[in-house]
C-alpha cells in the first residue's frame, strides 16, 4: 500500500516514483522491526503479570509496547538513521 | 451437521460452532482493531516512526481481551509464549522485507510473499524448540492437586481432571501436540490408578 502510495504520487508529478516506493515501504518496514520489539516486550510483560491481575498486566503490557518501541526508535535514529541530526523522513 | 431429537447440536458440534463464533469474533475485531493503529501509522512522520504503529499490538489486545473474560489466566500464559515466537518472527520478517526492498530491490509484492515464508519457518520453529527444549511447567497452583485420566473425546491422550475451572480451561482447550509427553506419562499414571481402584 506504502509503495503503490508513493508511486501514484510520483507518476501524477510525471515520475517513474517506483525506487521511491521502495524505499518508503523499507522504511516503513524497518519501523515495523522496531515496533515487533515492543510486541516482544508487550508479550513478556503480559506473560510475567498475567498471574497477578489481567488488568495489571493489560496496562503493563501496553506501555512496555510504548515505551519500548519508541525508544528503540529514538536510538536507532540517533545511531544508525540520523547520526548528525539531519533531516531524515 | 448431526442434529439431536431434541433439535440441539451434539456436543462435538456444539464446541465447534462455539471456536468457529470466537475465531469469526476475534478475526473481525482484530481487524477494526488494527484501523486505527494504521490511521496513525499513515498520519505519522516521519515514516519510520509510524512503522511502529505496523507492529502494534491491536489484534493481541483484542485475543487476549476476548481469551480473559472467557478462561483462566493459565491460558493467556500459553498464548503470550506463542505471542513472543510471533513477535520475534515479525522482527525478522520485516528486516528481511527490508533488505530485498533496498539491496535487491525488489516489489513490495514480491519481497512480502518471499519473507512470508521465513517468517513461517522462524515463528514454527521458534514454537518447536521452546516445546523440545524447555520441559511443560504444569506448576500453576491451580494444577497442584490435579489427577490425571483419559479423555473420552479421543482429542488428546488424556486431559486433567482439575479442581478449579482455570485448569479446567487447558485441558479442555489445548489439545495440541505440545503436551503430548506429559499426557502420555500422565496416562499409564491414570491406568495405574484405575487398575488400583478396580483392585481395592
């Protein structure tokens, strides 16, 4: 969807936009690696609570998604995306 | 479908109707679920931020939602496990999704098609080993005092006949292949305790 998303609008500007495609969807993708992280997390933290309370571990769970998640973006931006805080999008 | 006089399902059938309503139920909630975590997934930049919303937890939400009002806690263990063998096959799905769009530049098409694939083996098999390696942790104290004895339905080797309904809960519903060792064990232990009631 990312891909054909990015190619429509590059073939309305008069372009081939398909490498353009590919790369929003890699991006996309590498997002998506991060975020599978937090899952991790999420699961871990559901699976060590869940004895506990469900709901204890329900919001537990969600926050390790979130916290773990967007940390790991914020380091690999800093150290692999964007080193020099340039504008990377 | 075999009807009884009465008009009611048979038991078999009847437990069939019900985990075909739940998948129905969990499949289409999942996928509303999911909507919104897309929607800002597409609001989002930059791209690799909303990337994560690619990989949020929706449909798990929604599982474990639907699974915790209607078992016990035991069962939501099991499904986490198999949750984080998920997790970490998307993890590697999407790496390599990744890397055959930028070094081999392939179509999204193709390159999901082809990690799809890998993504099968690492999640099976990441489920496989943790059944191998690690032994059945039947430790939860609602299974302490349980016995064993075989199950008529022929689905599993033997089930447990719990004292609580939360152990009740996997024995019912987790026929798979993962237990069939301790099952077995547990099974000549119920012959033996028959043999010893039928004596007495």
């Amino acid at each position: 969807m990312i891909e054909n998303a990015r190619d429509r609008r590059k073939h309305e500007a008069g372009l081939r936009g398909t490498r353009r495609g590919q790369q929003a969807a890699a991006l996309d993708a590498s997002g998506a690696v991060l975020g599978a992280l937090g899952l991790l997390a999420f699961a871990a933290a559901f699976f060590l609570l869940v004895e506990t309370s469900v709901m204890v571990a329900f919001v537990s769970a969600s926050l390790a998604w979130l916290s773990v998640s967007v940390t790991a973006w914020y380091a690999w931006r800093r150290t692999r995306a964007c080193p020099e805080r340039r504008q990377c999008n | 479908m075999p009807v009884l006089k009465d008009g009611s399902l048979s038991i078999p059938w009847k437990r069939a109707v019900t985990n075909m309503t739940e998948y129905v139920v969990r499949f289409s909630s999942g996928a509303w679920s999911f909507r919104p975590s897309r929607c800002w997934g597409n609001l989002l930049r930059p791209k690799s931020f909303a990337g994560l919303f690619g990989a949020a937890p929706s449909v798990a939400l929604v599982t474990l939602a639907s699974r915790s009002t209607s078992t016990g806690s035991a069962t939501l263990l099991f499904q986490t496990r198999s949750m984080m063998a998920g997790a970490v096959a998307l993890a590697v799905y999407c790496v390599i999704v990744c890397h055959l769009l930028v070094r081999a530049r392939m179509r999204a098409s193709l390159a999901t098609t082809l990690a799809f694939a890998v993504w099968l083996t690492v999640a099976f098999g990441l489920q496989a080993l943790w059944d191998n390696v690690t032994p059945i942790h039947l430790s939860f104290s609602s299974l302490r005092d349980s016995r064993w004895y075989d199950s008529p339905s022929g689905l599993h080797s033997a089930v447990l006949s719990p004292p609580s309904p939360a152990s009740r809960v996997i024995a019912t519903e987790r026929p798979s292949a993962v237990f069939s060792l301790p099952f077995q064990r547990s099974s000549a232990r119920a012959r033996r305790d028959r043999e010893r009631t039928r004596s007495s």
